[in-house]
C-alpha cells in the first residue's frame, strides 16, 4: 500500500506549538505531580499544554487522524494514521532544569512508525527522519544524518536512561553489555537516539519503554541508516524492551548477547 507522506513543514509547525507552550515552564519553579503511586512518574505543566497545543493542531489539520499522547490518553488508534505524542521526553531532566529532554512527534501509517521528529526547544535542534533520510537543522545550521560505522562492541560509545525500569535478568543482560563497551553514558533519554543517529554515539539499550518514548525516533534513527528492533529482533513499535544501533554488525552482536 502507498503511504502518502505528511510533509515535514507541519512536523516543523507542531514542533512550534509544543515549544511555544513547554519553553517559558523550563528552569521555573513549576509545580511537579506524580503519575503513579509507590514510584516516581513526573508530570508538570509543560507536559500538558505541549501535548494540547499539538493535539489541537492535528484536530484542525487532520481531523480523520488518530492520536496516541502521554497526556491524554488515545483517540482513533484504529484508524490508518496515528499520531504518537511525547511533549516532554525526559521529564526528570526537565525538571532538573538539564536540557537532555525532547518533544516526541511520531507518526504511525499502517501500523508502521514512518516519520518522526525529536524538537528540543531549548537548544533550537530538531532532528527528523522518514525512514528513508534524516536530517538536523540547529545552531550549526542544516546537514542529513548518518549513522557512524561501529563493527564491535569494543569500541561502541552505549547509552541507557536509567536501570531502573530493568528487571533483574534484564540489568544483568544489559551489564553484560556495557562491561564490553568502550564507553557507557546514562540519563539522556531521547538525545541518546539522536546521538546515534548523528554518528556521535552508537548504541542504545532500554527497557520499559512506552510507544511514545520510541514511535518518533525509529524513522529517524533507520533513515540515518541505523536499526532499530526488540532485544529479540522483533518490531519496537510498541515499546518494552529496545535497542537502536548505527551499524548493523554492531546490532547483530548486542542482540546475541541480551538473548
């Protein structure tokens, strides 16, 4: 079937929305809730007017679209386009008042994630991908992504967010990852795909993931020529447990060793 893409311009304008209501709430003293009980799951402000300024945007501009957001829950999953909504990839981060956060805007068309974009607007970066290509545009201005080759686990730059969403077993299998690496980095959440796809880092490994922690990122990272699975080499669509790699040899090695 042929997907008909959504250009990337109103990626750029729902990127606008989000930062014009999530910016003036970075590094205040915002109120923090928290989502769940015997844990800590933040939400602030920021959070929910980023998600509604986009969602009100989608609902003008493409009314027939289903939504999947952090927020406010789901409309429409079972429609042929879904759009999957992170205002504030990183919430901890932002709170923390560190600049390792993102706005998650992802695209699902026939079940498949084909476009995504991850906006952070503090640093003025946005980083967008079709599945296809990828490109950045910043401060250092525009230029496409690409992916650096990385054959062995040797001497592979690893990111995680944190252990804590691993079982047991999975932190065992993720340390027996990060033992071999050349250099492991925590608490960067979607800049550490971002990363990967700009060929400044070259492997990620997370669990506990939820769609719109992932959906945004996987056209990103396979259009800088990465990949992008499950611990078992299955689709990350969903979420749980995921791995990002900018060399296939590299991916093929990490997947052995979490198996």
């Amino acid at each position: 079937m042929q997907i008909t893409p959504i250009s990337k311009a109103f990626f750029d304008r729902l990127a606008d929305a989000a930062s014009a209501a999530i910016l003036p709430h970075f590094r205040t003293a915002l109120a923090v809730e928290n989502k769940i009980e015997g844990a800590f799951d933040p939400v602030t402000i920021a959070d929910k007017a980023g998600e509604m300024a986009m969602r009100e945007l989608i609902d003008a501009t493409y009314p027939d679209h289903g939504i999947l957001g952090e927020e406010f829950g789901n409309a429409g999953l079972d429609r042929e386009n879904v759009w999957v909504l992170d205002p504030v990839d990183g919430t901890r981060s932002f709170i923390a008042g560190i600049p390792l956060w993102g706005t998650l805007i992802g695209l699902r068309s026939g079940g498949r994630a084909v476009q995504g974009m991850m906006a952070q607007p503090f640093t003025g970066e946005r980083f967008y991908g079709d599945g296809a290509s990828a490109c950045y545009s910043g401060p250092g201005g525009e230029r496409p992504l690409r992916t650096r080759p990385c054959g062995d686990l040797s001497q592979a730059t690893l990111f995680t967010t944190s252990l804590n969403p691993f079982s047991d077993p999975e932190r065992e299998s993720y340390l027996s990852v990060e033992r071999q690496a050349r250099l492991a980095r925590y608490s960067a959440d979607c800049y550490a795909y971002c990363m990967v796809a700009a060929g400044q880092a070259d492997l990620v490994i997370e669990a506990g993931l939820q769609p719109y922690d992932i959906t945004a990122l996987i056209p990103v990272i396979e259009g800088a020529g990465g990949v992008v699975t499950s611990w078992t080499g299955g689709s990350p669509i969903d979420g749980g447990r995921v791995v990002a790699s900018g060399d296939r040899r590299l991916h093929e090695q990490v997947l052995r060793l979490l198996a």
